[in-house]
C-alpha cells in the first residue's frame, strides 16, 4: 500500500507565494513519476506539473514560469514552489505517484488565491 500525505495549502493574496510538500510512504517503485493536479470547484481535475526520478519535469501552460516541482528521492517527497498566484489558482491540490503502473493519490489541500 502506498500513502501520500500532503501539506502546505492555505490562504494567500493574488501575487504571493506557497509552498506544497507531499510525503510518500510504502511501497514505491524506484522508476516513478511525481506529479500535482488541482481541481477548482465545478471544474475536472487538471494536470498541473510532473517530475521523473530522473528529475524532467513538465507543466501544464497556465503554470509555466510561476510553479516549479521538485523532488527529494531520498525522501520520496515531491514539492510544488508556486509564485505569483492568481486567483484562478484556486483549488484542491493533490499529490500524485505512478509507481509500477498503479496510480496513487493524497487527499489534497486547498489552496485560496484572494484577490
């Protein structure tokens, strides 16, 4: 079984700054792929960023120049540094591993965006 454990939501005015930490636990594959989603109230779940054990990554558009993903192996921890958020940010964040072919999930944190 694996678990992640998200941290780091909260409430933020327009321009600032957050930083989200999602911590791995049980059995991971060594090859796995980190990644964060949100999803906006009324809205689908969207790709925000994802990371390899070998350290790409890739972003979705709307995030390009102000988010950046990384990672800790050592660890198995990912973390999202999110810079100059817009409102539109808003969301629930959730922390995502691919890990053997399985996809595993955290339970999310919110994070508000005030205009």
């Amino acid at each position: 079984q694996v678990q992640l454990v998200e941290s780091g939501g909260g409430l933020v005015q327009a321009g600032g700054s957050l930083r989200l930490s999602c911590a791995t636990s049980g059995r991971i594959f060594s090859s796995n792929t980190m990644g964060w989603y949100r999803q906006a109230p009324g809205k689908q779940r969207e790709f925000v960023a994802h990371i390899t054990r070998g350290i790409i990554t890739n972003y979705a558009d709307s995030v390009k120049g102000r988010f950046t993903i990384s990672r800790d192996n050592a660890k198995n921890t990912v973390y999202l540094q999110m810079n100059s958020l817009k409102p539109e940010d808003t969301a629930v964040y959730y922390c995502a591993i691919n890990s053997g072919g399985a996809q595993y999930w955290g339970q999310g944190t919110q994070v508000t965006v005030a205009s």
